[in-house]
C-alpha cells in the first residue's frame, strides 16, 4: 500500500470547500460558465481583484471552486452583507480553465490540487473525519474554528483542517495551534 491514499475516483469533479466565516456562497454552479485560457483567466482574476476592498456590498471576488482530471472551475461572486454579521457571495459565473502544470501554477492552485491528488502522510484533503482516524488514529485535540463543519484535529506532528467536514489542509501543527 501506498504512503498516501487513492485520490477520489478517477475523473470525478473534486468541489473545494471555501473558509470564510459567517460567509455562504450562492448560486456557484447555476452561474453562467465560459472557458478561458489560463492566462486570460489569470488576467481576469487580476482585474477582479485589483482595488477590491473585502466586507464592502457590491465588491467582486474571485474563487477556486472545482476541478477534475481535465478542468478547473472558478467563479466570480459578488459580496452581499447580510446582518447583523456576515453575508453571501453570489456567483455572477463561471470561470472555466483546462488543466495544465502552468494554469495550476499561474492561477495558484497546484498546491490545493496536490493536496486533493497526492497528499501527505498518507492523508489527502477531501478525507472525511472517519478516513483520517482510520489513517492516522484518534487527534490529541480537536479545536473548532467556528462554523458548523470548520475544526482542526490536533496530532503531535501535524494539524488536519476541515471545512465543510472534509479534510482541506494538511498542515505543520505549529500553524493550528502556535509554538509550544
């Protein structure tokens, strides 16, 4: 057996889950969708994201949202607050990328794909809870970050963050929880 587990089945769309507290996201997959090359996709990230100030109605902002073994989705939201803490972005459309070594590098995902496709220590993001245990037994701690499904499970070497209740990050455990 491998030291790190089977991605999710070969060809199946793998959806990031997006950490943002007290902020939903609407409308992400009914939202109008056009394919761009990397670069003219990178550019348009750009553009959206330049002079965009963050917890301002109205402001646009630029997401990761999926990928398979050919594609990568992206969507461009729109902030809405929502009171009295808060609010949604409501996706105006889809970003469509084919998939390259440069897309992932230039759009700055090849990270968040490898720790989907790869992983570390025999854990991958995307693992449920239960998957981790079964691979890397009972956390020391579990710390929750805040929203429903949001928490880090607590090893001596490393810190598993979840969001949404799946694995997101496998990370140093000094990051979850500062030097000890």
């Amino acid at each position: 057996m491998s030291d790190n587990p089977e991605p999710a089945a070969a060809g199946a769309r793998q959806v990031i889950p997006q950490g943002l507290v007290h902020v939903g996201f609407v409308d992400v997959d009914a939202a109008p969708a056009k394919t761009f090359p990397w670069r003219d996709a990178a550019a348009l990230r750009d553009e959206i994201n330049r002079g965009q100030v963050g917890g301002e109605a109205g402001h646009l902002r630029w997401f990761f949202h999926a990928f398979d073994r050919r594609h990568m989705w992206f969507f461009i939201g729109r902030y809405e607050p929502r009171e009295p803490v808060g609010g949604v972005y409501r996706a105006e459309r889809q970003v469509i990328v084919r998939r390259s070594r440069a897309a992932e590098e230039g759009l700055g995902v090849a990270a968040t794909i490898a720790g989907y496709e790869r992983g570390q220590v025999g854990l991958r993001a995307g693992m449920s809870p239960e998957e981790v245990e079964a691979r890397h037994g009972a956390p020391q701690q579990v710390i929750q970050l805040g929203p429903f499904g949001a928490f880090d499970y607590i090893y001596a070497d490393i810190c598993v963050r979840f969001l949404e209740n799946q694995a997101s990050h496998i990370l140093a455990r000094e990051l979850c929880v500062g030097p000890e």
